[in-house]
C-alpha cells in the first residue's frame, strides 16, 4: 500500500471529481442539442409535409367544377 498524504488524496480526489462533472455536464449538453435537433427537424418535416400536400378548399372546388363538366 502506498504512503499517500491526504493533501494527495485530496487532490486525487479533486481531480476526479472534475472530470465526471465535467463529462456529466458534456452529455447533458449533448443531450440537450440533441432533443432540441429532433424537435426542428420534426417541426420542419411536418410543415413541410402539410405545405406540399395540403388541398385548400378552392382546390376542392376547382376538382369538384371539373367532374361535373366532364
């Protein structure tokens, strides 16, 4: 076993300490990033969706105009 002074120890500590909370607040940050992505992008694709495909009632009107003349 190794004659460690607790001012070592305490430094050991310390820095250990630093690093998980340092990873600790990295991932959360990432985390963070990343859910805020998938809510743009699923914003995004939706509004997109709706524009490309939405039929307006006067579309509705113009397509019923066109049976009835056929």
């Amino acid at each position: 076993m190794e004659n460690i002074t607790i001012p070592e120890m305490l430094k050991k500590e310390k820095e250990r300490f630093e690093m998980i909370f340092e990873s600790f607040i990295l991932e959360n940050l990432v985390f963070l990033c990343m859910k805020i992505m998938n809510s743009i992008v699923v914003v995004g694709l939706y509004y997109g969706f709706m524009t490309t495909f939405s039929i307006g009632p006067s579309y509705l009107f113009l397509l019923r105009a066109r049976l009835q003349f056929t």
